[in-house]
C-alpha cells in the first residue's frame, strides 16, 4: 500500500517544490547521497518519493508507473491528449507560473490577434509557396490551440529543443509557441504575444493517476491533497 510521489529532481521547480512540502508538513528526508533519487516523508509512512525530470514526471505518472507527481500543468496537458481524465489535478500549487503563448515578430503590423494571423498564414502560402512554419516543444498544445479552437490549418511546426525565441530572427521559423513568465526574452527578441494567443496558464500542480488504484492507499493521497491545499489557501 504504498503511494509513489514524484517530485522534480532538478531545474526551476524543485526547490519551491521541497518548500512547499516542508510549509504543508510533507518534509522531505532528502537522501544523504544526493545522487540518490529516492526519499521519504518525514512522519509519513507509506511514501516512497522519486526525483524525476518535470518532464518525465508527466509521463510516468500517466503511464501509471507513479500515483502522484508534482509538474506544471503545461507539461501534463503537452504529455497526455486526455490529461484531465488521465492525470486530473488535484492542487495548484501557487509558484511556477508560466503562460504558454502565441507571440509574433513585432514587426508584423497588422497581425494582433489569431483571426489576422489565419489570413496571413492563408495570404503567405499564396505569396511564399509555403506554410507560415512556428517552432514550438508544445506541439500537442500547438495543434489543439490552431487547428481545434481556431480553424487555422495553413501552417507547420518546426520543433525547438530550446532558444525557441530565437528562431524567427534566425529564419528558422516565422513564429514561437512558447512559454514566458515576465517577458523579458520575448521582449529581447523582439516578439510580441497576440492578444488572443494565450493559449495556457501553467503552475505547478499536484497530479494523480486516475485508475481504480485497488494497490494504492487512498486515505494516504487525501491526507497529502489536504495538507498541501491547506497550506497553499494559507498561503494565499
Ligand atoms: N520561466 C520559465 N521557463 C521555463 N519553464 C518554466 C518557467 N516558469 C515555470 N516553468 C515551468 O517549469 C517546468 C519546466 O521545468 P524544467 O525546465 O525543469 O523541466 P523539463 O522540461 O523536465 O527539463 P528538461 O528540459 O531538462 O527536460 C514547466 O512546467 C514550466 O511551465
Ligand atoms: O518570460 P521570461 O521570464 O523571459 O521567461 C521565459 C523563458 O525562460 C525559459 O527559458 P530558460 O532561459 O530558463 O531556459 P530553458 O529554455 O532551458 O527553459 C523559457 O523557455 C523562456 O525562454
């Protein structure tokens, strides 16, 4: 009856996620060989914590292969097409904010909002012989946001493994989808956001696998939920 946790092992969550667990008295006994990635609760038994990428984390606990992870909601929704059945969230957690967007070069005028982009990307084929290209890791959240919420099929996905907000000056790509959480890097490259083209706003969250879970401790997972949703309402 034990419940697997996953919690991120590196990069810009993880330390806001071990304070958040410390101030909902979820404390994690962090391994005395920190090239360990298993851990405990302090006080709680039943837990088995794994340090995983915040990639990784979305993946796995949709897989099953955890019960709950901690991971932006920009990274579940990307993972998993049926991410609210799959992996439902069960707390916000309030840090790791981040806005997935539409942002174009600010030179394009007259492009403000998505409708004006569906024309230019029309207009562009005509012109250019080709497809407006967007370069994005976010391709999931890409297609459903152009082609399911806006009609747009004119277009082509350029995949990014980093620097994306760099490819339109690059001439890698005419747009970006991508994340930004002040602006500064849109604002460096000279990118402006459409003023539709938001198209998530991410946090990190407290996910779960949704499946009859027969194996798995229920009354663990609501004593976690609760003490985090406390702690993050006290917080507020
Ligand atoms: N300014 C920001 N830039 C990038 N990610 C941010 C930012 N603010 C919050 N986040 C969130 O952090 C998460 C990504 O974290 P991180 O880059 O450590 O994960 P990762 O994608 O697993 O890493 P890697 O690219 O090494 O695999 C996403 O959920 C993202 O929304
Ligand atoms: O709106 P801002 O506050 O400028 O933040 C957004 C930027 O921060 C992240 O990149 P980062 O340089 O952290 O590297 P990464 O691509 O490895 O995440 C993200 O990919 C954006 O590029």
């Amino acid at each position: 009856m034990t419940v697997r946790l996953a919690i991120p092992s590196k990069g810009r969550l993880r330390d806001e996620v071990l304070e958040r667990l410390e101030a909902a008295n979820l404390r994690v006994e962090l391994p005395e060989d920190d090239r360990s990635y298993r851990a405990r609760i302090a006080g709680l038994d039943g837990v088995e914590v794994s340090f995983l990428s915040a990639s990784e984390i979305a993946r796995e606990l949709g897989a099953g292969r955890v019960d709950l992870g901690v991971t932006g909601e920009d990274l579940l929704r990307e993972t998993w097409a049926d991410a609210e059945t799959r992996v439902p969230i069960l707390s916000r957690l309030g840090f790791g904010r981040a806005d997935v967007v539409v942002a174009v070069p600010e030179i394009w005028l007259d492009v403000e909002t998505m409708a004006d982009l569906d024309d230019v990307a029309a207009e562009f084929r005509q012109r250019h012989g080709r497809r407006l290209t967007i370069a994005t890791k976010y391709w999931r959240l890409t297609q459903q946001f152009f082609s399911g919420s806006h009609g747009i099929q004119v277009y082509r996905i350029v995949e990014s493994l980093g620097a994306t907000e760099g490819a339109p000056t690059a001439g890698s790509a005419d747009l970006i989808v991508d994340i930004t959480t002040t602006g500064a890097t849109l604002r460096a490259n000279h990118l402006k956001i459409l003023s539709d083209g938001v198209i998530l706003r991410s946090e990190a969250c407290l996910a779960v696998f949704a499946s009859e879970r027969s194996e798995v401790d229920d009354a663990l997972i609501r004593e976690i939920v609760e003490r985090l949703n406390e702690s993050v309402s006290a917080e507020a």
